[in-house]
C-alpha cells in the first residue's frame, strides 16, 4: 500500500522560507508525476506544482519565481522551496503521486505564512 508522509510546514513570517518534503513508500511501480497542492480555507484544492520522473515541471502561475520542485527519484521523494512567501500562501499543503493509472494524497501539512 502506497503511503505519503509530508514534513516541512510551519509558521513562517512573510518575507521568509520554507522547505516541505514528502516521502512515498510501498509502490511496487514507478512514479510517474509528484505535485504539491494546497487548500486554504473556504477555497478549492489548487495545483501548485509538479514535475514528471523525466523532470518536467508544472508551476503555477501565483508562485512561479518564487517556489521550487524538485525530487530525487533513487528515494521516491518530492521536495517543494517556498521564498519570498506571502499571507495568500497559507494553507494546507498536500503530496500526490501518479503510480499507473492511481493517485495517492498525503495528509497534509499547514503552512501559515503570518506576522
């Protein structure tokens, strides 16, 4: 059983950084794209990036510059650098993976961007 654990998320004043990780164990095929989305409250789940096992990357556009993809495949791992973050920013970020024709979600970890 495929599982997801996200780490990283914390209160963090605007202007400053964070980095989250998230760790996939149990598939027994490759990953094909891992993302980041996140939710903050009263709002839909949005896609804030991803990136293919070739290295591709999907930024969107009110984080692009300022938020960074990257993984390292050997651990089946996604990483997401957030600079120059902002009050908007908050909200509960989530890991997926593709495997095969499935999607897989973390738990989610909260970032709260806040003076």
């Amino acid at each position: 059983q495929v599982q997801l654990v996200e780490s990283g998320g914390g209160l963090v004043q605007p202007g400053g950084s964070l980095r989250l990780s998230c760790a996939a164990s149990g598939n027994r095929f490759s990953i094909r794209t891992m993302g980041w989305y996140r939710q903050a409250p009263g709002k839909q789940r949005e896609l804030v990036a991803a990136i293919t096992s070739g290295g591709s990357t999907n930024i969107a556009d009110s984080v692009k510059g300022r938020f960074t993809i990257s993984r390292d495949n050997a651990k089946n791992m996604v990483y997401l650098q957030m600079n120059s973050l902002k009050p908007e920013d908050t909200a509960v970020y989530y890991c997926k993976v593709d495997i095969l024709w499935n999607q897989y979600w973390g738990q989610g970890t909260q970032v709260t961007v806040s003076s």
